[in-house]
C-alpha cells in the first residue's frame, strides 16, 4: 500500500487518512522539526502516554494533557507532588494511568536534571538515524531502530521512564529527526 487520496484528493500516508483528526496531525505536524525543550518535552510525554493506545485517543485528549500538565513546562511538572497526582488520577480529560502520570513527572525531574550542556534536543540528534530513501509502503518503516534502541537506553540512564524502542523511534518521527511520510504523500517534502 502506497500513498492515499484523503477526501481533498491529496496523497497522504494511509494512517492519516482515516480522520480529519488524523489528516490535521499528518499534514501540520508530524515530522516536522520541533524547536526547544517544552515543545520535545511535551511530544516524549505524550508519545509515552500513548503506550498500549491508540494515537488517535491521545491526540483527541491533547489539549486536556496540555492544561493538567500546565503547557508541559517541564518545572512546572518537576514539582508535582501526590496532591497534583491525585488530582491528575481524577481527571477524565487524559488518560488515568498512575504509572504513565508519575513517569511524565519524574521525566520532568531527569529533563531538568541533564548534566549542563546537555538537553533533550542534543539527545535526540545524536540518536538521529542516517537518512535513506523514502519508504515506498508502511511496511518499510520500522517500528525501532538500532538509533531508537541507542535513544531509549541513553534516556533510561538519564532517569526517564516510558521511553522504550518503539516510544523512542515514535518520538524521533514526531519531532522531524526522522522523515517517515512515503514515498507519494504530499506532505513528505513539508517535513
């Protein structure tokens, strides 16, 4: 399966065209280069948020994440306590996983505990994979790679917690260090 027609009649990858949801994500952000460390953060949170799930329930309970993480100001997040757990675990906005709320705040903890010149960006450039041509299908893009392997085992000693392979890799294509968008999709070239 190549590229797809969504409903405007433009090629997309086949995952986008199922929701306007979905299209929207696909076509304004995702491979797209994301800048500063609120803007990465904010991706890892929620790309480990989506562990187990379906992206199309995060993305729709993304403005909710944005509120009750306070705009994923990683201070703001670092000095959660059980207060703010609890009330986190009370909100039906997001997705009310104890061990997923708890790892977003300790993950807050290790982003701001990086040695000095140190940063999530950094992090994820030097996991960068090398390019290689544009997939010609979903089953030529990899759900992790040795560079996400690499990635998840650097964060893991740094602190954070839901940052396996796959979340690893999900986070790398998210963010524009990685350009998964097919072959034929229009939307490749915008990346």
């Amino acid at each position: 399966m190549s590229a797809l027609a969504g409903p405007d009649g433009r090629l997309r990858c086949p995952w986008a065209v199922s929701s306007e949801d979905y299209r929207d994500y696909h076509d304004t952000e995702w491979g797209r280069t994301v800048h500063g460390e609120p803007a990465l953060f904010e991706r890892l949170c929620l790309e480990g948020f989506q562990s187990g799930l379906s992206w199309i329930t995060i993305l729709r309970k993304r403005d909710a994440f944005r509120r009750a993480f306070e705009g994923f100001d990683p201070h703001r997040v670092a000095a959660f306590g059980e207060a703010e757990v609890a009330q986190l675990m009370g909100n039906a906005g997001i997705v009310r996983n104890e061990a997923k709320i708890r790892a977003t705040i300790g993950n807050a903890r290790a982003l701001l505990a990086l040695p000095d010149g140190e940063s999530l960006g950094l992090l994820l450039d030097r996991h960068r994979p090398p390019e290689k041509p544009a997939p010609q299908s979903p089953a030529e893009v990899p759900a992790e790679t040795p560079e996400s392997r690499s990635l998840s085992k650097e964060l893991r000693r740094h602190g954070f917690r839901f940052v396996g392979p796959v979340t690893a890799y999900a986070m790398l294509q998210a963010t524009g260090y990685v350009n998964d968008h097919l072959a034929g999709c229009e939307f490749r070239t915008a990346s």
